[in-house]
C-alpha cells in the first residue's frame, strides 16, 4: 500500500513539473512576441517613412541630380553597360534629359535589417505581390540563423501580413537598432523606365530603359 502511494506522488509531482515547464516556456514564447511590439520608436522619421511608404501610392520625386552624380560616378570608373557611344560626355548628354521626365516613383520592395531583443538579426520585407484581385501588399519577417540564411519567422498576432498598416510596421522596428535598409524603386513615364536600388540611401544599382536608350550600373 505504501509502495503504490509513493509511486502515485511521484507521478503526480512528475505531471505537475511537465506542466510548470510547458507553462513557463509559453510565457516566455509571449513574452519574445510581446518585446517586439512594445518598443518605443527608434528610427528616423525619414527611414519610417521610406519603409512604410505606401507601395500602391505614387509621389512626385525631384532626384535627376542625384541620379546624374551616379552616373557620372558609374563612367567613371568603367561599372556601367548600355547601348550609347562609349564616349561619357556624351552618354551624360543623351541620358540627363531622360531623367528630368520620370517624375514619379513606385516603391517595390524594401528590407530592414535589425536587431531584435534576443540579439538576434532579423529582416522585415515589404513588397508587392500580385493576387487574383490585383496588386497587394505582403509583409514578411524572417531570422538569420549562424550562417547568415534568412528563415522565415512568425509575425506578432497583432501585425497583418497582408497590406499591413504604416502604423502596424512602425510598431514592429520601433525600439530595435536597424543595422541597414534595402529599398527598390521604380519609376515610370510613358517608355520610359528606371529601376533603382539603394542601401541606406546610396544608389547601388540604376537600370535606364527607353526606346532609344539602355543603360545599367551597379556598385
């Protein structure tokens, strides 16, 4: 008699320890989950703004100059392609006055890299995607395991993956230390199309495609 109640507190201590653990690690899983939405905000107004921007929207952008300091930069030092001569002054010449017409820009994609509060490194992208009703907006998070790969991590139950709110990506990053920021912009007048591709701001890539003119770079 003695034995079988012995064994019978052993096992009930047994299912109340599995219990106590499980528990703990779900608040812990909560509290993880928690962190990254109460943060108080640490980006720049200006780098919010460039992430959160509305994909669907288009803005007027007044950039031809900084357009032209890249590509000066891209004859330069030979990193460019295109189907002009090959003599500089005067593929600046016949490019310039294209750039003075895109006028407007449509936001791709954009990536921020950051640091969440377990030290991991983690990336927010948001892109455009195409559905059955049209363009939409789609966010993804993903953590870097040691190798540096991306893999896809949840979302906070309150952030929609699907055309999230400015205020709801804002949310996310506030608080974290952002490490750098990928942004891809498209701009568009009649044949006339430009792709280009930043890292904190920089120019990294510049694709100029019209009727009579093709030119890319990339650094």
């Amino acid at each position: 008699m003695h034995k079988n109640r012995s064994i019978t507190l052993l096992f009930i201590l047994g299912i109340s320890g599995l219990t106590a653990l499980w528990l703990f690690r779900g608040v812990q899983d909560s509290s993880s989950n928690q962190q990254l939405q109460t943060r108080s905000p640490s980006l720049s107004p200006s780098s919010r703004q460039n992430f959160i921007f509305p994909i669907n929207k288009k803005i007027i952008v007044n950039s031809p100059t900084k357009f032209s300091n890249y590509i000066e930069h891209c004859l330069a030092n030979g990193q460019h392609s295109t189907n002009l001569s090959d003599n500089p002054t005067s593929i600046l010449g016949q490019i310039t006055p294209q750039l003075s017409m895109i006028g407007k820009k449509r936001q791709l994609w954009s990536n921020v890299h950051f640091i969440g509060d377990d030290g991991q490194i983690y990336r927010l992208r948001h892109l455009v995607d195409d559905g059955q009703n049209g363009e939409f907006r789609k966010l993804i998070l993903y953590v870097e395991d040691q190798d540096g790969f991306p893999l896809v991590h949840p979302l906070p139950t309150n952030i929609s993956s699907i055309n999230p709110t400015p205020e709801q990506i804002e949310q996310l990053l506030a608080g974290h230390r952002i490490i750098h920021q990928e942004v891809a912009d498209n701009y568009q007048n009649g044949d006339l199309d430009l792709f280009v591709e930043t890292i904190n701001g920089k120019i990294t890539r510049f694709e100029l495609n019209s009727k009579k003119t093709t030119f890319r770079c990339e650094s």
